[in-house]
C-alpha cells in the first residue's frame, strides 16, 4: 500500500510538473490534457484517474496553496503580528514566501495587476478570516478599527502580494528572508518610513 501512495505521489507530482512547465512556457489558457500527459510520459488514462480536467488540476495546486498558507504562516501570525512581535519575527514569514518562491510558476499568473480574480478575491477573504475571525490567530479587533476591515484587508492583501509579484516577476536577486524583512519593515514602519520621507 505504501508503494503505491508513493506511486501516485510521484505520478502527481510528474503531471504537476508538466503543468507549470506548459504555463511558463504557452500560459494557463494554451495548455491541454494532451501536452501535459506527453510532457509527464504517462497516459490520458492516467491524468484523468487524478483530475477531471485542466481546471481541476489547477483548482487542486491553488488548494495546496492555501493549505501551505495554513501550515506556514496563519498559525505564526501572532508572533509575526501581534504583541509577541520582536525583531526577529520576519523570520517566520520565510517558509511561507520560499513556499511561494517554488510555486512561481504558479503565482505569478496568479497574482499579476490582471491575473485571476477569483483567485484574488478568494486570498482577500482568506486573509480577512485569518486576522479577524480565526482563533487563536485573531489580530485585529472590528469594533476598534480605525477604517472597515474590508479596506484594511484589501490594503494589506495588496500590498503584501505586490511586494511579493514584483520580486517574482522581475526576477531580483533578493531572496525569501530579505522579502520578508522588506514586508515586515512596510507593515509596521509604513510606506512614508520605508521610503525614509518620514523619520523612524
């Protein structure tokens, strides 16, 4: 039994790599069953005992993302937010972002001023329940908020992932710890700090 979960593991992963490969190169809407059972080696059989189509295939590797997202960075989001906060919690974002880094592939379709908003709206929400309403990890408090906690939500979501985008698709030299100090930094020094046009 143990070789065959390690059989379909590695079929999964063959098919997933195939996938972002044909994205990289033709784009999400290019890609067919057929290219990705060739690029895997494996037969149209084979894929269809996994996915039902494209679409799930893809629904299924942005499920994964939210479950990493779960693993990596909901449950440290007190220590990295909240008052247990000290100068070295940016660190616990790096999981997470390497996480995001090894998906690029993914992401970066994903996450672009026009890519999926679906997608985008769906980490809206998601981010929206993780720092209100999740418990333990609640951070903010509704009733205390200075601005409606869609728009917090929505500058937050934003402007961590277009940190995150530009250093995807520009292709910088920066790595994971240096984009989470660089997030980090933004969110608790603000944008007019960061910039140094207002002091520390």
């Amino acid at each position: 039994m143990g070789h065959e979960d390690l059989r379909i593991t590695r079929t999964k992963q063959l098919i997933k790599s195939a996938f972002l490969e044909l994205i990289d190169e033709h784009g999400f809407e290019a890609v067919t069953v057929k290219a990705i059972t060739e690029r895997a080696g494996i037969n149209r059989g084979t894929f269809y005992s996994h996915y039902v189509d494209k679409f799930d295939l893809m629904e299924k590797s942005i499920e994964a993302i939210f479950h990493e997202a779960e693993l990596k960075l909901v449950k440290n989001l007190p220590h990295v937010f909240g008052e247990e906060r000290g100068e070295s919690s940016y660190q616990l974002l790096v999981p997470f972002i390497r996480f995001i880094e090894d998906n690029k592939i993914l992401m970066k379709p994903l996450l672009r001023p026009n890519g999926d908003p679906q997608f985008q709206a769906r980490l809206r929400s998601y981010m929206h329940a993780a720092l209100f309403h999740r418990s333990p990890t609640v951070l903010f408090d509704e009733t205390k908020a200075l601005v409606p906690a869609d728009y917090l939500v929505s500058y937050i979501s934003s402007a961590h992932m277009g940190v995150i985008y530009e250093w995807l698709y520009s292709d910088r030299p920066d790595t994971a710890e240096d984009i989470a100090r660089i997030i980090y930094t933004i969110t608790f020094e603000g944008p007019l700090v960061a910039g140094g046009l207002r002091a520390h």
